[in-house]
C-alpha cells in the first residue's frame, strides 16, 4: 500500500518512536493498515490485530523493521479481548479502529443491528483502554487515538447508524479525557472520504437504493471536498502519528479531522 508515499513523502516519521509499542486494531486493511505501516516506518514495535490471518500475515511482512506480530482478535467477541489483551505486554499506542456497520437510512435499522457495531467500535474500545491504562501509567506515558469520523460533528447522510456510534464513541473520548492519568492522552481522527474498500461499498450501496452510477455518487463527494480528490489512508496515519509523539501531549480530547476540507463547521 502506498509504499512510494511512504518513502517519499513521510521522511519526518522514521525512528521518531523508537522502543514504543503500539497496538493497532482492525489493522488488515485501509486506515487501520496504514496506520500499522506509518508506525513501525517510526520506529514503534507493532502488534497489529484483525480478524483475519492471512491479511495478518502479509501486513507483518511489509512493515518496516523487526519485532511485529499480527494478533488474529474479533473484536465484536468481547471475551475475547478480555482475554487476550492483558497478554500483549507492555503499550504505549492504542489505536482504536474498526470497520464501520453497513449503510442505509437510520429508521430502516432494528435495535438488534446496533449490537455488533456498538461491541467492535465502544465495547471492545472501553474493554482494551481499561485493561492497558494502568500499564501506561505505570511506564509514564500513553497515547489513545480512536478513529471514528467526521459525522460526529455533520451527520452524513444513509450512513445513520454509523453516524450514531461515531458519535458515542467521540462523547466517550471525550469523557475520558477529563478521567485519564495526565500521561496518557486520548484524541480522535476524523476521516473524510477515504480511498478505501470500506469508501466503494459505500457508494455501490447508495448506487443500490438511488439507481445513480457509483461513479456519480463519488463525483458528487467530490464536490464538496475543497481538495478536489479522495485521501489517501497514510495521510490519515501520519496525523494518527503526530498525535502519538512525545511532544504531542498537550494535546488532549480533540477531534481532528483529516477529510480535505470537505466539513463546513469550525
């Protein structure tokens, strides 16, 4: 992914964060990927965990430096990661992300259709921060960073249950940025659109419902994207990585949003 953007226009990143260790959830692909090459590119040991082996096993193996292991982890099973996160060791990153629930308009879900979602993004987020917090106090600093998006400030449309769990998860970061020790921090990124797989079924879903060529449901993102073009998921990492940096520790329970300037709100 993106190998050459990452030689070529991320040089600042390599080594910055040498002996951390940074545990990077839904890790196989897009953003979560990414953020897993950015990373280990500065210096950070990565434990990289997904659902599946093979994309695991081939993230290992293009990430920079020694030390990786993939952690195959379901997040939605939630005894699961009680279990097997008090056994990765010592954390200085968390990176909280996972795949966003399906699209389609808010009144047309069930109750039952918030389960799932709602355990992979804020359940198992609560249940990983609980169980790594008091290590990173104890080691003098941590770094939380939850991906979630920029409809926790504009809602966006046919994604209503997404929209809702974004913004439980930016209320609970919130929160908790009041509670946390005062080394650890804990911030949001908000992605616009994405050059993503997650992006594509997206727009094919809305392709679904309306009858308009998925072509012309991204045309019409575009237009409101001041930068005339999707992102790329490693400018998503990079700011991921800044706010992992020793120096970025006054900054604490902010939203940053990494979309283009597409939001219209301050």
């Amino acid at each position: 992914m993106g190998g050459k953007l990452l030689d070529d226009e991320f040089p600042f990143a390599e080594g910055i964060l040498q002996g951390q260790t940074a545990l990077v959830c839904g890790a196989s692909k897009g953003i979560g990927r990414a953020c897993a090459l950015m990373l280990a590119r500065s210096g950070a040991r990565v434990l990289a965990c997904a659902r599946t082996t093979d994309d695991l096993d081939s993230l290992v193996e293009e990430m920079y430096g020694d030390g990786h292991r993939g952690i195959v982890l379901d997040l939605e099973d939630i005894d699961a990661v009680r279990e097997v996160i008090p056994d990765v060791g010592a954390v200085h990153i968390l990176v909280n992300n996972s795949g966003g629930p399906p699209g389609g308009p808010l009144l047309e879900n069930e109750l039952a259709d918030f389960e799932g979602p709602f355990r992979r993004h804020l359940h198992a987020s609560h249940t990983i921060v609980q169980a790594l917090v008091p290590g990173m106090e104890a080691q003098g600093s941590g770094r939380i960073v939850n991906i979630i998006s920029t409809s926790v400030r504009e809602p966006i449309d046919n994604i209503g249950l997404s929209n809702t769990l974004r913004g439980s998860m930016a209320s609970w970061a919130k929160s908790l940025s009041r509670e946390l020790p005062p080394c650890i921090t804990i911030n949001n990124i908000l992605p616009g659109f994405t050059d993503t797989d997650r992006l594509s079924t997206l727009a094919d879903s809305i392709s679904q419902r309306t009858g308009k060529a998925a072509k012309e449901v991204q045309k019409d993102w575009m237009r409101g994207v001041p930068i005339q073009r999707l992102i790329d998921p490693l400018e998503t990492a990079a700011a991921v990585t800044w706010l992992c940096l020793p120096s970025s520790s006054g900054v604490r329970g902010v939203s940053l949003a990494v979309d283009g300037g597409r939001m219209r709100s301050i």
